[in-house]
C-alpha cells in the first residue's frame, strides 16, 4: 500500500485535511501573536503542540505575512547548544528566501560569519558550522536576536520544549532571554512545554525573568466526540471501513494522546486493503507491534534507572493513572519501601521526564513504554470495554 495513501500522518507537516480539530487553539494562537503578544502552549508529551503551531504557521494570516521558525531545544544542554540551533533555523529559513538574506545574515553574525561554508557550485553561504565553532555564545546569540529585529517582515518564533533552558548549566539562561526578548519591535514568540510545573513556574512566579510576559494556552486531549468521527471518517474516505467502537476503545486506552493514536491507525489502516473493515485484532495487533517494536528502547530506559525508581515506575505503569502515590495503601499494595522513599523516587523520575502529573494524577509520559512494562508483568494489551 502506497505511504502517501495512509492519511494518519505521524511525521512531518500535516495537511488541513488530515488534521484534527483544535480549532479553538488555533484560533486563539493565531489571535494573540498576528495582534502583538508572546504565547506558551503547555501540553503532555505527544499531545500535538508542534503540529498546532506548524498548521498555524500556513494560516495565510501568517504565511502571507510573517518569517515563521521552529526551534525543537528538547535535547539541548547549554547554551552554546540553544545558540547553534536558533542560528540554524535562522539562517535555513532565510537561505530559503533569496540569496541576498543569506548573505545579509552570514554579515550580521561577524561572530561566527568566517566559520560558514560556501557552495562551490552556487557560490552561496552554508551553514555547516560544528557546535565548537561558536565559542562565544552569548554574543552570537545577541547578533541572530538583531538581525531578526531589522528583518523586512514580522517574525514569530516558536521554541518548542522551552522548559529545558532552565535544566542548562549557566543560571542566567532566562534573564539573558528575556532581555533580548523585550527589546525586539517586530518579533513575537511562542513558548511551548510539555513539562506543565516547570512551564507554569517560568511564566506565573513573580521572581522569574519572564513573569507574565506571555498569554498561556493549555492543550488538552481532542474530545473523544470529535477525535472518533475523524477516525471513521479517514477510513472511509480511502474505501475502507471500521466501527465508532474500535477508534473509542482506542482513544481511551491511549487517553486522548494524539502521537499513539495517530500511530495506532497509521498502521491498522496500512493493514486493512481497500474495501475491508478494520476490525478489532488488527488494532491489537497494531498496538503489539509497536510496542515489540519499541522493546530494545524500553530496556535500555529500564537498564539505567535506579531500582527505588523502578520499583516506582511499575507501580504506576500497572496502574495507569494514579493519585496517591504516597499513601500507605500504594505504597503496601506494590510492596514499595516507604512513603518518603516514593516522594523521592517520583521526584527523580519527573526530572528525567518519565513519569508526569496533571491535576495531581501521575502516569508514564510515554504511554507505550507503560503497555510495555504491562507486557513484560505478563498482562496483555487489551484494549477497553
């Protein structure tokens, strides 16, 4: 079956037609940043933040009339690495415009602007610097936050995962962020995190560089009312059929998490032939492959977390969402140590991002790395009644 036939999208831009609702975000992102002011989408991992922002970014209100970047900053870790990257987008974005921003840029960064590359076959500036060439960061980033300001069109930049620059070793990251920030006239930016605390701290703590220096949209779960209709809807509109039942089972075995979903009928739908019903073992034996997939990751997590937390870690994966973590009915019931022993534990396993919590429930970030734990206890992956 032809890839480009699958319309559950996993990868990549997604298409208007292929994209869920979020209607009212979109709505509302587009409001606040086309009218002059910053925004942090907070969602969970997986949940569809980065699509959000990208489907946005084509609403003719910004593509007609705004340079847009993206900037992922999820694995970096200092702020030579936060500098390097921004730079490149920058650089990517406007090198894709004309030959003039390019060079224009390459002259604005004299601090790096030796260290670029240039196409022997276009005689153009390339950016195939390493991360030791900037060596002084600071500085650098001063000259891409400039640029941008004397840039002929508004620009909206987007750093996606934005809580990890307070995990950075300097600790003047979001001072020095937001006075650059501030100062620009013609740059409006948006803050998305799927940490929800650390996120919230940033932007609502009075002793914070950023302290109310943005709007706040939180992204839930698409309403399983909207979410199942599309589902039926995508498998029909390529000849193939399945029941409301099956996307619900889905939809609530995953909670609403967009990425597993999606992912889940991206490959039912690629084994169901056109004309045919998916029906409920394919689901399962979707879900089963990408978890078995998944196995040689899922042990290399598990080899490097300490037993206390993992000890923690099953508990909460077998039971799926769970409150009281600490109280000595939890802590009897999984044959934990002790109450502070747990307080301790979850608090590691929040700062390496594999256990999160929303409204006081805690649950695994990566849904299948929990179907997975499940699997490896001997209890299979059934869908819900």
């Amino acid at each position: 079956m032809a890839t480009k036939n699958n319309p559950f999208i996993v990868t990549g831009k997604i298409a208007p037609e292929y994209f869920c609702d979020r209607v009212i975000e979109s709505k509302r992102l587009v409001k606040t940043i086309t009218n002059g002011r910053n925004l942090v989408v907070i969602s969970p991992r997986r949940m569809g933040k980065t699509g959000l922002v990208q489907y946005c970014y084509d609403h003719s209100e910004i593509a007609d009339n705004y340079y847009t970047f993206f900037i992922d900053i999820l694995h970096t870790t200092s702020l030579r690495e936060f500098t390097y990257l921004f730079g490149r987008e920058v650089f990517a974005t406007f090198a894709s415009k004309s030959r003039k921003m390019a060079m224009s840029f390459v002259q604005a960064i004299k601090s790096i602007s030796g260290k670029f590359g240039i196409d022997p076959m276009t005689a153009l500036p390339t950016f195939n610097l390493q991360l030791g060439d900037i060596d002084r960061p600071e500085y650098t980033l001063e000259e891409i936050f400039r640029y941008l300001s004397e840039a002929d069109k508004p620009c909206i930049v987007a750093f996606d995962e934005f809580q990890q620059i307070a995990k950075y070793p300097e600790n003047n990251i979001e001072a020095i962020l937001r006075t650059h920030i501030q100062k620009l006239q013609n740059c409006n930016f948006i803050f998305a995190g799927s940490e929800r605390h650390m996120m919230q701290e940033m932007f609502t703590v009075s002793a914070r560089p950023f302290y109310l220096s943005a709007d706040i949209l939180e992204l839930n779960a698409i309403p399983m009312e909207i979410y199942v209709p599309f589902i039926v809807g995508l498998f029909e509109s390529r000849g193939r059929n399945i029941m409301p039942e099956i996307a619900t089972k889905v939809y609530t075995l995953f909670k609403g998490h967009t990425y597993y979903i999606q992912k889940t009928f991206n490959e039912a739908f690629a084994n169901t032939a056109e004309g045919e019903t998916c029906t409920l073992s394919v689901v399962q034996a979707a879900i089963e492959e990408m978890i078995d997939s998944s196995d040689t990751l899922f042990r290399e997590i598990l080899s490097n977390i300490p037993e206390k937390q993992k000890s923690l870690l099953y508990a909460i994966a077998l039971e799926g969402e769970c409150r009281h973590i600490t109280s000595a009915v939890f802590v009897r019931k999984h044959n934990l140590i002790s109450a502070s022993a747990v307080q301790s534990a979850v608090k590691k396993l929040m700062e390496k991002d594999h256990v999160t919590v929303v409204n006081k429930v805690y649950s695994l970030t990566n849904k299948l790395f929990a179907l997975w734990i499940n699997k490896i206890y001997g209890i299979g992956i059934y869908l819900p009644e």
